[in-house]
C-alpha cells in the first residue's frame, strides 16, 4: 500500500467537514467515514494529547449542560455571522461571570459548538441549533445529572467491593441510600421527565422489535377480541403498545401495559398523545416482582428491563412471567446481547458500563440469558438482532422435555398418575 498523499487528504478533509451531506447517502459508508476517522485521530496523536483528551473528557457533557441550563445556547442562537453575540451580551442573558463564560465560549469553540468570528463576538454553527433539540436536551440532562454523578463513583465503589456496608455507584455518587433510580427519580421530576422522554427517543430512527417480528403472524394468528394478545411488563409511558396498535391496528386481542402506579398515573397525562382507551390499551399498575396476575397471554414483554438488574433480581422477574405462561406463551425479552453487535459498535459497550454503573447491573451474553432462563423453566427459543449495536429480540418459551411436554404438563399429568394411584391403593 502506497503512503498517502498528505495534502490531498487535507483537501479530501476539508471537503468532508464542508459537505458532509454529501457522504450521508450510503449508511455504511458514512460509519465506516466515521469509525476510521476517529481511529486516525487516535492515532495521530502524541502522547500529551492522548493525556489532555483523557482529562478534560467530562467536559462536553459538563459545557453543554451549561450552556442548556443558563440558556447560552438559546441566546447564541439569536445571532449569526454578521450579527454576533458579544461576551457582553452572553453575558447578560445567561448571568455567569465573563471570566468562566470566556473560557466556557473558548472551549466551545474547539468543539464546533459556536464560531469566533472576531475576538469577542460569537456566532452560531450547525451544532448550535442542534443542542437546542428536545431530545437532545434530554439526553444532556438524563446524563449530566444522573449518570456522570455515577460514572465519577464508579472508581471508589469497585475499589470497595466486598465491604459489609459497601454501596452501589449510584449510591454513591448521588450520596442517597435508594438503591433503585426510579424510585430515586420520583423525587426528581425535571430529571424524570427527561429520563423516560430520553428512553422514548434514545432509539429514535433505529429498526425496532416490530420489525424483525411479524407479530400478526407469529404471536397473534387467529387471535380473539377477548383473547389477552401482549402484556408490556415494566412498559413505562406504553411506547411499546402504541407501536404494536398502529402497526397491526385491525389486530383482534387485549392489549395491557404494566408499570407502577404512579409511573401508569404519569403515562396517561402525557400531552400530545391518544388516550391509552382509545386506542383499546389497558393500563394497569403492577410490581414485577410480584405474582404475575395476568396468566395465558400470547406474550409477555419486557424491554430493555433485565439489564437493569443483577441476576437475582432478573431471576425474581422472570419467574413471576413463568409462573404466568402456558405452552402457547411467549416471553419477548429486548435487551442488549453481547456478541451480537456489529464490530466497532462502541455505543453498546459503552451502554454496558453505565448500566453497571446506574443500576449495578451489566449486559449480558447467549449463555447468560440460556443460564437465567433455564433457571425459571424457560428456554431459549432463538435471537433476532434488532440493531447493529447489540440490541436484540430473544424468544423464551416455556420448557419442554425430549417429547414435547413442558414442565407444566408434565407436573398436570404427574398429579393425575398420584390421584389414580392412591384412589386403587383405598380400595
């Protein structure tokens, strides 16, 4: 391979960061433009910026967040190139100091976040305008004020596993003895909101389970109007049901989604959405980790819910679905599998050291979910990949022996052998 023409890939370069729309046609192609680069940044790098990008990593979420909370951005984006912002006016709008905010508009600069266009004045870039975005504003939130808190913990806490008295990094970082964000998140409305609009839009424009899963024709054949069709267990605001009503909305069958009260209490005032009723939803509060109460459903989801958990608590969740299904059930289980990802997919690795992190939890592998499963009379029925970062669909059923007989017939035709048994051994 011959050496490349350092000027030329200047030009290329340059180009790029021009036009960028001009490499979004092909997707592939743009991820590996992408992953590439990034790997040509780190290579190209000294030993003293590989050390500077390692200390001052905190600080973009950090300057975005404050640039969000003090309406920095907002007021930037007012201006433009032949009518910039001065620090005065910055100044002004967001009242920090022109010392901090000089160094916070020097340091946005270097990230393309605005434009100097002459010493002192500020204008707004392409990246400006998008940190206004609602969900970007959530995700910023979500992460500044719940998860780097965490992240910062996560060192001391795994320096002192195995301490009688030892606490989660969560725990630890938000110095509060709730164990559970949820719970600790009904204390926070603002970080609330943003958290489970965040977990709405986080996948935004991705493929969904809906469709690797022909749901009408796999789960709902010939179902009935009274028939339970799918329980959406631990389902939040009801996204999931939503979506399964406008893909298949001729699709005979109960349609349920489970939460916690106040969560199921939140879900049916959110704005700008049809009544859970109308769209022939019922909405129901439910601990699952309790006793399923809905038995005999076509299926019964939980998204992105184990990998919030440890594997005792997984094991209490699934167990009280098992209890619930028949030999016609289906557990649908979304979460991210390990192995499953395409290579380079950071994000998903990423994703697991946060849920470590949040939820003293981790991601899990085949095997993991094969073990967990088999541990509550289920087996793995088989893994669809949803995306390229890890996130699957897995089909749990419940268990059979080498002839067919699930567990549960096997128990039923034990207990009419015993009764036959003892009523010719009382004659």
């Amino acid at each position: 391979m011959t050496a490349p023409n350092a000027d030329l890939l200047i030009e290329q370069l340059k180009f790029l960061i021009q036009k960028p729309e001009s490499f979004s046609h092909d997707d592939s192609k743009r991820a590996e433009i992408e992953r590439l680069g990034r790997l040509a940044s780190r290579a190209l790098e000294t030993p003293e910026e590989t050390m500077r990008r390692l200390i001052f990593s905190p600080l973009p979420l950090i300057t975005t967040r404050i640039g969000q909370d003090f309406n920095l951005f907002s007021t930037l984006a007012q201006h433009s190139e032949s009518r910039p912002a001065s620090i005065s006016d910055l100044s002004k709008a967001t009242g920090l100091e022109k010392s901090i905010l000089t160094a916070i508009m020097d340091y946005n600069g270097g990230q393309g976040v605005s434009l100097e266009v002459k010493s002192g004045f500020y204008a707004p870039t392409k990246l400006t305008h998008l940190l206004l975005q609602p969900a970007i504003n959530d995700a910023i939130l979500t992460f500044h004020d719940c998860v780097l808190p965490t992240f910062a913990a996560l060192h001391g806490v795994l320096k002192s596993t195995g301490a009688a008295d030892s606490l989660t990094a969560f725990q630890a970082g938000h110095n509060t003895s709730e164990k559970d964000i949820y719970v600790w998140l009904e204390d926070h409305p603002v970080q609330q909101g943003a958290f489970y609009r965040f977990m709405k839009t986080v996948n935004a424009g991705l493929p969904t389970w809906l469709d690797v899963v022909r749901f009408d024709e796999e789960v709902g054949v010939n179902a009935k109007p009274d028939e339970i069709l799918f329980v959406d267990v631990g389902g939040g605001f009801g996204w999931q049901c939503r979506a399964l009503r406008r893909t298949y909305p001729q699709l005979p069958g109960r349609v349920i989604l489970q939460d916690r009260s106040d969560v199921i209490t939140k879900a049916q005032g959110v704005e700008d959405t049809v009544p859970f009723s109308q769209l022939g939803i019922e909405a129901v509060g439910y601990d699952f980790f309790t006793a399923q109460l809905v038995k005999g459903a076509r299926a019964y989801y939980l998204g992105m819910i184990l990998h919030n958990w440890d594997d005792d608590a997984c094991l209490k969740i699934l167990r009280q679905q098992a209890a619930a299904m028949t030999e016609n059930s289906v557990l649908l289980v979304e979460d991210y599998v390990l192995g499953e990802r395409a290579a380079g997919a950071h994000y998903a690795a990423a994703f697991g050291i946060a849920m470590q992190a949040v939820h003293n939890a981790r991601e899990r592998s085949r095997e993991d979910f094969v073990r967990l499963f088999g541990l509550v009379g289920l087996e793995l029925d088989e893994i669809r990949v949803v995306t390229q970062f890890g996130i699957s669909i897995l089909f749990a059923r419940k268990k059979t022996d080498d002839k067919g007989i699930t567990d549960c017939q096997n128990s039923k035709l034990l207990i009419s052998i015993f009764a036959v048994y003892f009523k010719l051994t009382s004659v």
